[in-house]
C-alpha cells in the first residue's frame, strides 16, 4: 500500500503548516512506515495517510509524487 507522510524537515524547530513537507512510502503497514522514517531521517512524522483508489490516483497526478525508497 502506497502512503503519504506528512512531517517537518527540521526536528529541532516547532512545527509550521507552511514548512510542513510530504513524501510517498510504499509499505505493508502504517507502523512499518514509522520505521522506516525514524530510521533513516531525522523527520518529524505529523500525519501518515493510506492511498488508495481514486485519493491514489489523485496523488499520482500531482508532479512531485515519487515513492520514497529506503535502504531496508
């Protein structure tokens, strides 16, 4: 399942909307998402969303999506 993690680059600063930045990871669970992040970045993780059907699609549209790979 594709998903959009929602978080802050900078760990050290307090959270802004407009700072808030987004990635696609694709993973079995919601939790493996969560450490996959904490392990290979230093984000703050604000909301992660699953995508499916039509939101996927949506997503999939915009030119930023790209899924985010982590060596596992």
């Amino acid at each position: 399942m594709i998903y959009k993690v929602l978080y802050q680059a900078n760990p050290k600063e307090n959270p802004k909307r407009e700072a808030t930045k987004s990635l696609y990871v694709d993973a079995q669970t919601q939790a493996e998402v969560r450490d996959l992040i904490a392990e290979n970045t230093d984000y703050t993780v604000e909301f992660i969303q699953p995508l499916a059907g039509k939101h996927l699609e949506f997503e999939q549209q915009e030119p930023d999506f790209k899924i985010t790979e982590f060596n596992k």
